[in-house]
C-alpha cells in the first residue's frame, strides 16, 4: 500500500517508541530534486503539533580534507531548497542539518527524536516499488514514518 497509495501514507512502528522527547517533525530533502508534497505535509503537520521542521539532507562523504567545503555547499543546497517553505511557514521553527552519509541511516538515526519523520514518495513508487531509502527508514524508523507520493 505505501508503494501504490495516491494518498500520504502513515506506517507506524508495530513496537512502541522509546520514551525519549519527540520534539521535531523530520523531512528528508533531496536538495536537487525537493520532494515538494513531502515538505508541504511536513510543515503542515509541524504547524499542527506546534514543533519545529528538522530539514534532513544527506550527502556522500568525501575525504576529510573537503569536507569543510562540501559540508558548507550542501547546507546552502538546503537552505535553498527549503526557503520557500520557510517564506510560506513563518511560524514554524525551521532546523536544516546536511549530514554526510546514506540518506537512509542518517534519517532512521534521526527518527529517535522524532514525533514523525516525512517522505517524499518518487515516480518509481508509483509502480509499487519503494527506493531504498524509503524502504530502510519504513522498516528501522522509531516513530511514525509518511510517505508523501508526489503528484
């Protein structure tokens, strides 16, 4: 159904949550392809719980001598990328973190905190099948995980 629905998606962990502070709606953000649907939803649902967006882009590593550099240059990809959802939602707390590594890790790693993490679903999808990094974070995510297809 998460692969196929034209409608978001929620797929809740069977196990319950660790009691730690849920403090942050997360959103995964290809920064070259933003999946618009997913931060529409992310923010909505931020405005909604009265907690802040957590804007997660992740990059490949590169070796440790660039990484200041790319580091820099991804966060500015995102901060593009996100701004006009920042424009459109000045109410909501905005947070926008690139991180190097896989997008699924770096996304299941932040699902500890997280009362809810968004995804955009891509054209694949709408053929039943899931990426990768939708599918890893749908079976290791500690909370709640919704998946946005995109129209």
């Amino acid at each position: 159904m998460a692969g196929r629905a034209g409608c978001p998606v929620v797929v809740v962990p069977a196990e319950a949550a660790d009691p730690v502070p849920r403090e942050q709606v997360v959103v995964g953000v290809d920064t070259r392809r933003p999946a618009e649907a997913a931060l529409d939803f992310a923010f909505d649902a931020a405005r909604r719980y009265g907690l802040p967006v957590r804007a997660l882009h992740a990059w490949a590593p590169v070796d440790p001598s660039a990484r200041a550099k790319f580091q820099l240059a991804e966060h500015d990809l995102l901060d593009l990328a996100i701004a006009p959802w920042r424009a459109g939602h000045p109410d909501v707390q905005v947070v926008a973190d690139a991180e190097p590594g896989g997008a699924g890790q770096v996304l299941v790693d932040a699902s500890a905190k997280a009362r809810l993490v968004v995804l955009g679903r891509g054209h694949a999808a709408s053929l039943g099948r899931l990426g990768p990094v939708a599918h890893a974070v749908l079976h290791h995510a500690a909370c709640p995980v919704v998946l946005v297809p995109e129209s």
